[in-house]
C-alpha cells in the first residue's frame, strides 16, 4: 500500500515590503540596500525601490541586487504619487517606508514588526534614529501650528525636533515622518492611500494626522535603532530655480493641508500672503534669482508632479 504523498510547505509570502523613494541618493541607496540584504528574515523582505527620473539606478542594479524590485519613473512626479505606486505594488501586510540615509541592523525589521503586530493601538512604530556612535537624533516632533507651517515653506527645517527624553521605554509622538517608519497596509488602504494633490512634500504630514485621526498612536521604540547618515551623507546642490519649485512645492503641501483641516479659506490665504511676501522681497531685491524664480512659481501654483522641468 502506497503511503499518502505528504503535501508540500508552500513557501511564504513576504511578511514586510520596503518601500524607498531615491533621487540623487545613488551613494546612500546602495548603502542602505546592503544592509537590507544582511537583515534577519531577509526572504520574508520585498524591497521595491522608486526611481524618480532614473537618476540613480541602472539595469546593471538589476544584476546587482536580483531580489530587489526597481522601479523606474520616467519623471520625478514627486515622493507622494511615488509612494502611491510603492504601496500599490506591495505584497506584504506590513510596509515600510525607509530613507536612502538609513543603514538598517540585521533584528530592526523583524522586531519593529513583531512590535506592531502585538501592539494594537499601535498605527506605526518607528525605530531610534542615531548615529555612528549610537547618540539619538532629533526626531521627536508635535503637529505643526499655522505659525510653524508659514516658516515651513520657506525652510524646511523649521518643524522643531527634540531628542527622545528617555530611551528606555516606547514613546508616542506626533509626527514620525517617514525616514523609517512601519504601518499596516491595510491603514493606508482605508484612507484611500496618500492624496496626491500633494508633490513631493505633505503626505507624511498628513499621514501623522490620520493616525491621530482614527485614535491610533505612531510609537517610536528606543532599543530598536538603526544609523541615520542624512546629516554626514552629501546633500544635492540645487540652483536659485530648483530650490524655488522646491519651496513651491512646501506651500503646496501646507497649503493642501490646511484647506482639508481649517477649510479652503485657510489654505486660499495662505498662498496669498506667500505671494505678497515674495513679491516685497523681489523688489527689494533680496536673493532676486531666487525670489524672482519663486514668485513665478508660487503664481503658477507649481509643485513638483512630473511637469517641472528644474527637478
């Protein structure tokens, strides 16, 4: 009598799919994609890179990295539209979104994961940001105020950060942004994805606030950390029209912003009074490229979504 044929283990899908948006981060992305392949469960990983522009893959990545999935946007249509085709092309329950600058540790991945699936009021979790010597960075942030969106534009370092007060316990904040930070799809699912009437600046703003919205906390945990290289990595250097569509593209997203959480009227004034105060700049030629080029912008209502040609 033949013994019964013992079915066969399917294999099993990817538990987390990172999602890494790169624009002239070749350096640091190659980096980051080292460490990921060194991460513990790395075959339960699917790594789906966005290439905005191609600028910084080539298909000899493809030979390079054959388990990454890269995807190659023929223009820079902004972080938020290429985040939508990240998640979009995920097949994990779990995403997370990670920066170039990021340069994970082999348990990161696998412990954030079983921490936000054994913490239900849990909407994200984030690791502890540090660097090569293991000091915290500044990563805890509130919502911004209008005061603190009106600076925003114009700098897009005026959101103040602090260090974690303690490192021995997890921490609820605010505003985790997106430089490593892991959530359920399913979350994004329900509020539809990100909007993408915001360019490359707003939808981890607008993320913070949906966790909030549904009652859900973004938790960092501080024995979790990864290294941060965005402050020793080399930044682009950009000409007087580039960083104009940049800071274009910032009032756009605050602008957005306000207008879903204060009304259309908020957000309607506020871009007025970012034209009158440019335009009083450019005449008394202060930085005049810039204001010039920036003021041209803000009148355009520019942002960045593929049909700017400066990025």
């Amino acid at each position: 009598m033949e013994e019964p044929q013992q079915e066969q283990e399917q294999p099993l899908g990817p538990r987390v799919s990172v999602i890494i948006v790169s624009f002239h981060r070749a350096k640091a992305l190659r980096r980051c994609l080292e460490a990921l392949n060194k991460s513990q469960e790395s075959d339960r990983l699917q790594i789906i890179v966005l290439d905005p522009g191609a600028h910084d893959t080539t298909p000899e990545w493809d030979l390079e990295f054959p388990e990454i999935v890269f995807l190659r946007i023929p223009r820079n249509f902004g972080a938020t539209k290429a985040l939508n085709i990240g998640i979009r092309s995920a097949k994990a329950g779990l995403l997370l979104f990670l920066d170039p600058a990021i340069e994970v540790r082999p348990d990161a991945i696998p412990r954030l994961a079983t921490l936000l699936e054994e913490t239900p009021d849990a909407g994200a979790v984030c690791p502890l940001l540090v660097d090569s010597e293991g000091n915290p960075f500044p990563q805890v942030r509130s919502l911004p105020d209008r005061d603190t969106l009106w600076r925003l534009w114009q700098d897009e370092s005026a959101i103040p950060a602090s260090a974690p007060q303690t490192i021995e316990r997890a921490t609820a904040i605010e505003y985790p942004g997106r430089k490593a930070l892991l959530i359920r799809r399913v979350f994004l699912k329900g509020m539809n994805y990100f909007d993408e009437r915001y360019g490359e600046w707003g939808a981890d703003l607008e993320l913070a606030f949906q966790i909030r919205h549904a009652s859900k906390k973004a938790y960092l945990i501080p024995h979790v950390q990864v290294l941060d290289h965005s402050f020793v990595d080399s930044k682009p250097t950009w000409n007087s029209a580039q960083r104009a569509l940049l800071a274009a593209d910032r009032l756009n997203g605050v602008s957005h912003f306000l207008s879903k959480r204060a009304g259309l009227l908020a957000g309607i004034l506020i871009r007025i009074q970012a034209v009158f105060f440019m335009l009083v700049r450019a005449l008394i030629l202060h930085e005049p490229a810039y204001s010039w080029s920036l003021l041209s912008a803000l009148l355009g209502g520019h942002k960045i979504d593929g049909s700017q040609t400066a990025l």
